[in-house]
C-alpha cells in the first residue's frame, strides 16, 4: 500500500494562477457579452464590480478551506470535514456536475468555433479530435497541462490588452464618443434600476468560474497551505481588472453600441473597435482559450474523482488509481474522455444547466463550511476571528445561494434530481456494506468519512 504511486508535487504559485485563468477564460467575457450587456441594462462595470465583490467572499473562504484540508476534494473534502460526511458527499455529488460537464462546454465551443472557421467539417469530428487531443495532454502529466494553459493565458492578455490599446486609440483620435480616459459615469447606475443591475451581476458570475477549480490540485502543489490560497485571490484579481478594464472602456467609448442577435454581439464590438483584422485574431485567440479550458477543466475532474476514488466513495481500485510512469490519474481521464462523447449528442444550453447547478450549490457550502470548522468547531471567536469566520463566509453563502434560487425552474428540477441520485446511490452504497461491517463487532473501526 505504501508503494502505490502518487500524485507529483511540482506547482507553483504561477503555475496554479495560469491553470485557473485558462478553466476560468478571460475570454469568456466576450461569449457572454451580449446577454450580459442585456440583463445589466449596458450598466457592465458595476454588474462586474457586484459580481466580484459576491465572489471575493467565496474565494476567502476557498483559502481558508484549503489552508485547513489541502488535499484534492474541494467543496467535497470541505463539507464533509467541517460539516457532516453525508452532507460532504451530496455537495460533491452536486460538484460532479459542474466538473464533469465543464470539459463538454469546451469541446462544444472549440467544434462551434471551429466549424464557423471550416463550415465543410462537422462540428462532432472536432468533438471526436479535440477529446482525444485534451486526454493525451492530460495523461502526459500536471507539468504539460501548466505549460499549455500558461501559453492560452499570455495570449488571451494580449488580446484584452490589444483590443483596450485600440479604444484607447479611438478616444485620442476623436473617433469614439468620449474625449477623455476618465470618466465617472460607468459606474453610475444612471435611469437604470439596481435590481437590472444586479441581475446582470448574478449572471456576470460565471465569468469568474475557475477559481476553485485549483483547490482540486492541492496534492500536486508545493506547500498547497500557502500557494493555493495565494493563487485563488490572484486568480480572482487578475479577472476582474480584466473584466472592468473592458467594461469601462468599451462603456464610455461606445455608450450608444446597439446589437440585435446578443450570441455575435461581441464580434460585432471587435469588429467596431479594430475591423476585419481585430476580429479575425479575436476568432483565433476564442479557439485556443476553449481549447486550454478544456484541457483545465480534464484535469480538474479527474482529480476530483482521484480525490472520491481514494476515499471509497467510489470504487477505489478504478478512480484511486495513479499511472507509475506519468504520475496521472490515466483512468480517470479515460473515463472522462469517454463521458465527454456525449458532446456528439447534447447542446452547450444543457451542459450549461448542469454546470450552473452544481457550481452554486458548492460555492454555498463553502462558505458554510468555513462557519462550521472555524467558529463553531475551533470556536475562533474574538471580534476579528467573528468577522472572518461568521459574517463573511455568512455574505458569501447568502449571495451565492440568492443566486442559486434565480436559476430557472427546470435547472432546479434537474439539480434535485441529480441530487436524489446521488441520495439513492449512498443508501445503497451503506446498505450493501452494512452486513460487512456487522460481523466483527470487536474488530470494527470508524472508517475516515
């Protein structure tokens, strides 16, 4: 037992930064722009500063979290530590939505893109390329996924910078509507209502996913106690000066920017900003974003199940399992390839709800889990110790749950679902080993939940 490979500890701080901006996608900003822009009624920068603010309190509990379990699980590991196992293992349950669905996303992005750039080939063969493509890199080892998404990040900054340099350029040419740089009026509500404004913020969320997908990579960090925290608010920081600096100048240059389809709005405001050129590089740069996501978001999943298989909760021989030469979980991503097939088969607007649905549901628990470690079970509870350990956790979980109630009735029904699932699969999971544990009263111990 004690020869069984392991997961190799080799990240950095930079490295854990870079894996969590390619899952997350700066990119993003731009495939959510037109809905975004619509249900923040164009007010973009302070939908983007609520947005951030409610996911600032999510990421301090993340760091407190992982500083208290820094092992693979995640919202999994943190509920079932701080509050119940049962419990711990429903949240992973939900979790194992948002993460074995957010690879599909990608690849289904990356063939919808692609097909747009080669109409002649069908959007299921770039499905079929770029599965097999993400489990070879991913199989490889942790280092190669760093490298890979390091690259995807660089070149997604540049792009942002770029398109920023080009407004810039039109604000001090005269060719935009504004004559200067600074300006207070972004981030004044203006006519339009704070309940438009945070609408669009609940949606804006999801422009920052990604950031705790790096808490599943605590194992293969070097001193995840103090790198993953350190990472997560870089991660989160880092998004957000990306996503207001666009906000901002895109709001005072082109205050009166119209569109009718919101899906190619933003191609529209690339091609307004820098034309034909600006627009076919953003196109490029779109494909390798969702390319690099995917390859994050393959290897999030696998370690999230490396993290069930160990403990039992799933079958241990298959998803605890760690290849002695590449120091990967090769099983897992096998499994996960295979399960992302079903890009062939099902829209990005499904993937979508499953993701949505199990993501807010652990970000939630997050936040409660930090209550219950630190302030009921260490009973740190001085003046400071009350506000780190009770109010803010208690913002974090009360936003993110608001928002987790705005999801449409058929997400929510679905969700239940998948969670009754997981209810039915862990009775019958402690039915079947009850008569084991039975026969030896004498022998028997608590096994670690």
């Amino acid at each position: 037992m004690n020869n069984q490979p392991a997961l190799s500890k080799s990240l950095k701080v930079y490295q854990i930064v870079f894996l969590g901006l390619a899952w997350m996608t700066p990119m993003i900003f731009f495939t959510v722009y037109g809905v975004a822009y619509d249900a923040a009624g164009g007010q973009m920068v302070l939908a983007y500063l609520i947005a951030f603010l409610a996911i600032f309190f999510t990421a301090y509990s993340y760091s407190r979290m992982v500083k208290a379990y820094p092992i693979a699980g995640s919202a999994y590991t943190y509920t079932k530590k701080a509050i119940h196992p049962r419990l711990g293992f429903l949240v992973g349950w939900a979790l194992l939505l948002d993460y074995i669905f957010s690879p599909i996303i990608a690849i289904l992005t990356f063939g919808i893109f692609m097909h747009t750039e080669f109409p002649s080939i069908p959007v299921y063969v770039w499905v079929i390329v770029m599965n097999i493509i993400l489990a070879l890199v991913n199989i490889v080892g942790i280092k190669s996924v760093a490298r890979i998404s390091g690259i995807s990040v660089v070149v997604q900054i540049l792009f942002i910078s770029l398109f920023c340099l080009f407004i810039i350029k039109d604000i001090a040419t005269g060719q935009a509507s504004s004559s200067t740089l600074f300006s207070l009026h972004p981030f004044l509500a203006s006519d339009v209502p704070f309940t438009t404004i945070f609408s669009g913020a609940a949606l804006i969320c999801f422009c920052f996913l990604g950031f705790d997908a790096v808490t599943t990579m605590a194992e293969e960090t070097i001193q995840p106690e103090r790198t993953i925290p350190k990472a997560i608010f870089l991660i989160v920081c880092i998004a957000a000066v990306m996503y207001i600096a666009i906000s901002y100048f895109t709001q005072i240059a082109y205050p009166g920017f119209t569109f009718t389809n919101p899906d190619n709005a933003a191609y529209i405001l690339v091609k307004l900003v820098g034309g034909n050129l600006l627009s076919s590089l953003f196109i490029t740069v779109l494909i390798i974003a969702t390319f690099t996501q995917g390859v994050s978001s393959v290897t999030s999943v696998t370690r999230f199940l490396y993290a069930l298989g160990r403990e039992s909760v799933l079958p241990q021989k298959v998803f605890s399992y760690i290849h002695p030469t590449f120091k990967t979980p090769v099983v897992n991503i096998l499994l996960v390839t295979a399960f992302s097939f079903l890009g062939m088969f099902i829209d990005l607007n499904t993937a979508v709800t499953f993701v949505s649905f199990g993501a807010l549901t652990a970000f939630t628990f997050v936040n409660l889990s930090v209550i219950a470690h630190f302030y009921i079970k260490l009973k740190k509870r001085s003046f400071t110790e009350t506000i780190l350990y009770l109010i803010f956790p208690l913002i974090g979980a009360a936003f993110i749950g608001w928002l987790l109630t705005l999801l449409n009735k058929d997400t929510l029904l679905i969700g239940v679902a998948w969670l009754t699932v997981g209810f039915l699969y862990l009775f019958v999971k402690s039915r079947l080993s009850a008569p084991f544990v039975k026969r030896d009263h004498s022998k028997m111990t608590v096994p670690e939940k």
